[in-house]
C-alpha cells in the first residue's frame, strides 16, 4: 500500500495494514499513533501485553519489554485495539490471550511499624474458561515462587474498587484475558523516588511470569506450547538497541585495554634488569594514550539505556558500560598504586583455592623451564603458519578477516587485538608448541571474535563484561586438546598466579622475580617474563584467569555442558543462562565457525577425557 494512503487512514485502518504486512511479508510492526499510543508486534504471537495509562511507572516497562504489546491514553481505544490484533492473530495462531498490566495505587502492606519488610501484592483476574484459568494459576506460581529484595509476592484474586482500576477485559469482549495488577514496591514511600535495583527485578520476574502464563494458556488450549517460555520473548532489536550497542562500540573501539598497559621496551628492560644483577626493578615503558580518558567516559555515560524495551539486553549493556568504565579508570592510574586496585576490581584477587591449586601443579608439574634457552620457531616462521591457519578459516567463512602483523614493541608471545594476530619479534617458539598457540589465540580468540562479529551486536564482539576468564579458560583447553600442553605450560600458566598473588599481596617487582627464580626454579629469562606480565601498568591480575578459567571449562564439561555456546562470541561463564534465553528467543545466530581443533582427530579422545572429569594436572602428557 502506497505511504500517502496509508497516512490518510484511521489508526485501525492503519493498523489492519500493518497486519497485513506481518502475515504477507513478515515485516515488523511498531506503529505510533495518537498521544503516546504504540503497538509492537515482532512477529505473529498468540498474546498481546497492554498497558493503560502512564509512561512513567514500571507497568508500562513490562510491557513494553515484550514481543507483542499495546500501549495505549485508555481504555476504550485499547479495547478496540486489542479486539482487531486478537481477532486477526486467533486466526493465524489458532488462540489469542491478552494480558491487562498494571499498577495498584499503593503497596497498602508496608507501614511504618514493621519489624520486617512484608510481603507485597500481587493481585490477579482473569476470565472463565480453562485456558484463562491455567495461565492464572501459572502466573500466580511463578510470581509467588520469586523474591524481590527480601520481600515475597502475595497472591490474590483482583476486584476493581475504582473507575481508575477498570480492568480492561470489560472492553474485550469474547477475548480471553488475564489482568495482573502488583503494588508499587519500587517507590521510596512519601516521595517521588524510586529503588532502581528493584524496579529492574519487578520487571524481569513480572515479563518472565506473563510468559509462563501464555505457555500455560496454549497448553490448556489444546495447542503446541513453545520448547520453553522464554521463546515467546523478542526475535528483534529495536532501533534503541542498536543505537547504544554502537555508541558502546564507539567508545569500546577508542582504546586496546592490554595493549595500552603492556610495556613497549620488554628486550631493554630485561637487559637493565640482568646488567643490574636482578636486584633494581627496570623502567618500563608504555605507548601514549591517544584520546581523553574524562571525554571518554562522558561519552561512554551519555549512552542511554532507558529505552531499550529489553531487560535482559539492558542488563548485559549496563555490565558492559561499568567494565568500559574500569578499564578507563585504569589507564588512567597506569604506574600509580591505584592501578592495582582498579585491577583487582576488574580481575579479581586470587581465591585461596586456587593458590592451592596453582602451588599444587607448580611443585608437581615435571619439566620446569631449563635455564638454557634453546632456538625455537621466530616470529617470520610463526606468522607465516599463522597466515596459513587463517586462511583455512577464511576459506569456510569468507569474512574472517583476520590479519597477522609482526610487532617489535610487544614482550615475546602473541596477542589479538580484536581481528589482529600480533607476534613479537622476540619470539622463540619451541616447535612442539606451534599448533598450540595458534590454537589458543587464532582458533579461540579470533574465533569468537569473528561470530560474535556475526550476531548483529558489537556487544557480543567486544566481549560480554568479564568475558576473558572463559575466553582463557577455553583458550588454555585448546592448547591441550591438539596435544601442546606441556608441563613447563601448564607449571607457567600456575606460577603466573602465584605471582599475582604474591603482587596483590605487596610483594615488589624484586622479591617476585626472587620467589620464581629461586624458590620454583623457573630459569631468570622466564622468571622475568612472569614478574613483567604482572606488574605491567603498575601491577595486572589478568594473568590468574588462566588457570581459573581452564577449571570452569573443565567443571562444565564435567557437568554435561557442551562447549557449542561460548563459540557464539565473547561470553563469560556468569552469562551462560543469558545466551541460552536469547538462544531460545531467536536474537543469537549459530557461531558460523567452530574451533578447527575440535573436529581433528587428535582432540576427539582429548576431549572425551575432559568430559568425563579431569583436573588442569592431567592435561600434561608425557
């Protein structure tokens, strides 16, 4: 239909051709029309959520986190709404529910002489028949089975006492209806201020509950239900979403958290350290920064996540944005005290558990490091089998654009910086580690880097807050899955979390060098390379999420989980219950590429063997 044409219709008119366009084209509806009436429909779904009245409390927030929903100035035109998308979605989807939220005009059960917070009101009707009933019944189970910030749900049956508590199923006609009213716990009583954390849990439980009680409805309906509820959830992002995913990406993209604190004179340093008989702690040098850290975050805080009708997306983008925040902070603090507190909070400390763990492989581990440091692989022979490895890639996934750039202002090894392979000059690779490490860094990190790429979201790119730990742990299982975990490895991978605990603990760039070199007998060059990893910047705790992140990944295997979402993208172990939901709603794509180790021949057992329980130790073959 012609723009002019359907400009000049009646808003029902209008939407009746948005319908149209939905069932024919599959095109998303989010028609504005009147003062502040909009209705949002991603897709055809058996259920629409309404909300009559104000924009400014949490009940229009609920709904508006849904797939399908109307909000609407009253209650006459959301009737008259609601009646023409629930005629014409009964049709397509065989049963139609709609469900009436909203507010009650006070949380009539907080008074000032309470002991203990008490419970707090939830108040439900609904229609007659037995489909109607049943998603009752099971938003009432949900929504009594969750707390809200030390206050429990009371479940009762709602009777409008006002004009203002109308329930909308009087203008519904034969449409089946569920009406959910719940008081307004998130309200600082006797003001006009509000309780953040438990405005967001109100809305996540409430969303969660309306979607059990449409499952329940098809169910009772004598209809397929979906695989789980949360499939019900938006298939979508708005424009919102995507709006303050670039804005985060923006500033995301404005720096390179590890390159920026890791020491660009490493060979001189080593030099000045070894002349002066390991004994006075070497300058260390690091790359200016090139932008505004103040400008930085009042750009990275002027990224509204207000609107973005997502729960669960505002969350993992509030994450992001308060990470961002952290890394800012601490290039900020480079080489003062505060950096390693700012550390601390980004990274962790070191749990005692996995101190003993770490001491544990470091005095069992066979094969410590010899001091005679033997030619290996340099850095022309490691890129060009990077080159290689990346082309494989690129021939099962022609936008894997990685590249690979030899770099002599980097310590020796090999670090990504989002779809770049950099190797030091100073690289001496011992052969047998070759497939290991290009495993690790090409076969986990770009990897991931170039699905999460795949997703439509920058976020899943970037990496999920605290994603590293997992993109770690996944990284050091690589290298042991294709055969290249040696004993000097994994005892490496140990001793770096001793020395972050011995840094966090106060130890200085002297004593921890002493403690590796002398008390684990890791040869002075390899000591060295420890101690600077740690106190790069003026004292890092990254280097304990190796080993922290290898036990999580072979816990999860251990427990029956499949390794399958964390090639997704970025994502850490806390957010696994997150990428299954936006799984289960259709936001996430399959990776386009798995790990080119885990279909060799070599890791088939390997894996099989991690599966079935074993510790960081038993990774090392002899």
């Amino acid at each position: 239909m012609k723009p002019k044409l359907i400009e000049a219709m009646s808003p029902l008119a209008k939407i009746e051709a948005d319908l149209d366009a939905l069932f024919q084209e599959g095109k998303p509806i989010r028609r504005e029309f009147g003062d502040g009436n909009r209705l949002h429909i991603d897709r055809p779904l058996p259920f629409l959520c309404v909300h009559v009245g104000s924009q400014q409390d949490t009940a229009f927030q609920i709904v508006s986190a849904n797939a399908s929903y109307l909000i609407a100035a009253d209650s006459d035109l959301a009737g008259e709404v609601a009646r023409l998308v629930a005629r014409r979605m009964r049709d397509h989807c065989g049963a139609f529910l709609v469900l009436d939220i909203g507010e009650l005009a006070e949380d009539r059960f907080l008074t000032e002489d309470i002991p203990f917070l008490p419970p707090f009101e939830i108040a439900l009707a609904s229609g007659d028949t037995a489909a109607e009933k049943a998603a009752l019944k099971r938003f009432a189970t949900a929504a009594s089975g969750r707390e809200a910030k030390y206050r429990t749900p009371r479940v009762d049956e709602f009777v409008p006492t006002t004009r203002a508590e109308a329930r909308l199923s009087d203008h519904l006609d034969d449409v089946a209806g569920l009406t959910v009213r719940f008081a307004p716990i998130y309200r600082v009583p006797g003001s006009e201020r509000i309780y953040p954390e438990l405005r967001d849990l109100v809305v996540a439980n409430m969303v969660d509950s309306a979607l059990q009680a449409v499952s329940a409805f098809l169910k009772a309906s004598k209809l397929e239900p979906p695989a789980t509820h949360r499939s019900l959830g938006r298939r979508a992002y708005i424009d919102a979403v995507v709006r303050a995913d670039r804005a985060l990406d923006s500033v995301a993209s404005t720096f390179d958290f590890l390159l920026a604190v890791t020491p660009i004179n490493a060979e001189p340093a080593w030099l000045e350290f070894q002349a002066g008989g390991f004994e006075h702690v070497p300058a260390l040098l690091y790359r200016p920064l090139e932008f505004e850290v103040a400008a930085q975050k009042r750009k990275l805080y002027s990224v509204s996540l207000d609107h973005l009708e997502d729960p669960l997306l505002t969350t993992l983008f509030s994450q992001k944005q308060q990470e961002l925040d952290l890394q800012l902070s601490m290039l900020a603090a480079r080489e003062t005290p505060r950096f390693v507190e700012l550390g601390r909070a980004l990274y962790g400390g070191v749990e005692p558990s996995l101190a003993t763990r770490a001491r544990a492989i470091v005095e069992k581990a066979p094969g410590a490091a010899s001091a005679a440091r033997q030619k290996g692989l340099g850095a022309d022979a490691i890129a060009a089998a990077a080159r290689d490895m990346i082309a494989g890639y690129r021939a099962a996934y022609s936008d894997f654009d990685a590249s690979v750039e030899i770099r002599g202002d980097l310590p020796a090894g090999l670090l990504v910086s989002r779809n770049q392979l950099l190797v030091s000059r100073d690289t001496n690779l011992p052969p047998e580690r070759l497939t290991a490490l290009l495993s690790h860094e090409i076969g986990v990190h770009l990897v991931t880097y170039f699905n999460g790429d795949a997703q439509g979201l920058a976020i899943f790119r970037n990496g999920l807050a605290g994603y590293e730990g997992m993109q770690e742990g996944l990284a050091v299982l690589a290298e042991y899955l294709v055969g290249g975990m040696t004993a000097a490895r994994l005892r490496l991978i140990a001793a770096r979390v001793l020395a972050c605990q011995a840094m966090l603990d106060g130890a200085t760039f002297e004593e921890t060098f002493r403690i590796f070199h002398k008390d684990f007998g890791l040869d002075d060059r390899s000591a060295f390379n420890v101690v600077l990893r740690v106190f790069r910047g003026g004292g890092l705790a990254k280097d304990a999420i190796y080993l922290r992140g290898v036990v999580q990944v072979l816990d999860h295997l251990r427990g029956g989980g499949s390794l399958t979402p964390f090639w997704i993208g970025k994502i850490s172990a806390a957010h696994f219950g997150a990428i299954q939901e936006l799984n289960a709603r259709g936001l996430l794509r399959a990776p386009r590429l798995e790990p080119a180790f885990l279909s060799s021949d070599a890791a088939r057992p390997r894996l099989k063997k991690a599966m079935a329980g074993i510790d960081p130790i038993d990774m090392v073959e002899t």
